[in-house]
C-alpha cells in the first residue's frame, strides 16, 4: 500500500516534533543535573562532607527553580541547619 504525500508530512511532522521534544527534555535534564552538582560542590566546599540523606534530598529535586534557591542559601550557609529544607520539597 502507498500513503500519500499528505500521509508522509504527518509522519514526517510528527516524528520532528518528537526529536524537537527529546532534544529538550535532554538539555533540561543536563540543567538540572549540572545545578544538583553545583549545589553540592558548594555545599561540599563551605561545609565539608555532606551526608547521603542531604545528598539524596539534592539529587531528588526536579525544579531548576528550587535549586537556584538552594544555591544561594549554599552561598551564606554555615551548617547544613542554616538551609531551609522545606522550601526544597519535590
């Protein structure tokens, strides 16, 4: 069976759309995967070690918006209790 050229453009169209959408669901997750390592470096560097629960808490997050909050909290923090946890919910 052939399919039209209309068929084809769909096909075509769709399959774009689906590339254009893998393309920034990639990059997006880059952000945040660089954000999350940023965050902890900073952390890692004011506090020293970081314990795997806060890491973990870290690594859960998934709005790049609650990790730039976190991030300049980072910045002040003295202790890990200096940060304000509840604004990191996911």
């Amino acid at each position: 069976m052939q399919e039209s050229p209309f068929y084809e453009r769909v096909i075509q169209r769709g399959i774009e759309q689906g590339i254009e959408q893998g393309i920034e669901q990639g990059i997006e997750q880059g952000e945040l995967r660089a954000k999350r390592d940023a965050v902890l470096k900073l952390l890692q560097r004011q506090l020293g070690h970081i314990p795997p629960p806060f890491a973990n808490r870290i690594n859960a997050i998934q709005q790049l918006s609650q990790l730039d909050a976190l991030f300049e909290q980072a910045l002040a923090a003295k202790s890990l209790d200096e940060i304000d946890w509840e604004s990191t919910n996911t």
